[in-house]
C-alpha cells in the first residue's frame, strides 16, 4: 500500500524547480524517447508492460495548486481545481506518479467527463477525444523524497515532465513522474 504526500508536501515539490524545465540536451539521451514523447504515456506503459497494466488512484479531491501550475493554467490563486493523484501500475510495480490539475472552468464544460475516471487511464480519454491538443512538454530532475511515495528511495533522481492539454481550448496539466521500476531507467525502449 502506498502513501503520499499530504497537500502541503506536494506543494513544497512542485515549487523546487524551475517550471519551464531542463532543456533537451541536458536530458540523458537514453531518456529521452520517455520523457519527450509527445504520444500516449498509457500507450507506451500498455507496451512496456505487455498488457500488464493499471490504474491505482491515490486521492483525488478539489484545493488550491502551486504557482507554477497557476502560471502554466493561467489560473487565480483562489480557484480550487480538481485533482487527481494517481500511480500507473505496470507488471504489479508502480513505474509512474501522475497528477493532474483540471480547472473549474474546464470542469464545468465539456471536461466533466475527465473528473469521473476512476481507474481509467486518462491517457487513453485525452488521446481519443479529438477536441484534445498538446501543448509543450517541460522536462523535471527532483530527489525521490519530494514524492513522499514508501516505494521511492529518498535520494534517487527521480525524471518527470508536465505538459497542458487543451479540451475544447480549456486547459488541464498532467505532470509526469518516472519512478525506479520503470524501465526508462534500464535504457530500454519498447
């Protein structure tokens, strides 16, 4: 069973590094297919994993967000999104941590739908639905610690990467985490 980081932790890791990211070529090439893959990450785990996948929802719930996903949202302070917190769960070992922020006014509109999941994969409703755009994806380093994940040693360098998506032009962010077991790390590529 994992934990995870109570609200103000999460916070606290999402304000430790720069929000527009580590540029391309500072990114270990063997990585890089992982990291800048503009295509479904669901896809590419389903892949990996040979069909051995799922979701596990660890809390989802309506607060206040980091400045950094304010900015990248353009979204006041005092709005309370929806978010949702989840680990991608690939041949029984947690290979991702993914949270996603949906504002109210994405919510309220055609977005709904996205609020609803459960354990289905988002990937698979953003990467079906064509009213969907991607906008840039920004490339993270933090220490496994930040997570506050009991399957996540504290001083591994932990990769991740965030990106907007756009229903209908309203936005969403879905930031990425690649945690130890999965096999970026291993310089493998399905």
């Amino acid at each position: 069973m994992s934990s995870f980081a109570p609200q103000s932790q999460l916070h606290n890791l999402l304000k430790t590094f720069n929000f527009q990211g580590i540029p391309r070529f500072k990114v270990p090439r063997e990585y890089r297919t992982w990291l800048f893959d503009p295509g479904s990450l669901t896809k590419k785990l389903v892949l990996a994993s040979n069909g051995d996948f799922r979701v596990e929802v660890l809390r989802q719930y309506h607060g206040p967000i980091t400045v950094e996903e304010q900015l990248a949202l353009a979204s006041e302070a005092r709005c309370l999104p929806f978010i949702r917190e989840v680990q991608l769960i690939c041949n029984g070992e947690p290979w991702v941590f993914a949270r996603t922020v949906i504002p109210r006014v994405t919510e309220a509109g055609p977005g709904r739908y996205l609020t609803r999941l459960g354990t289905k994969p988002l990937g698979v409703a953003l990467f079906n639905d064509p009213n969907i755009s991607r906008g840039a994806i920004h490339v993270k380093r933090i220490k496994g610690h930040h997570l506050q994940l009991e399957n996540v040693p504290g001083s591994t360098d932990i990769w991740g990467r965030h990106s907007s998506f756009y229903l209908h032009n309203k936005p969403l962010l879905v930031s990425e985490y690649f945690l130890p077991n999965c096999p970026m790390y291993a310089n493998s590529d399905p």
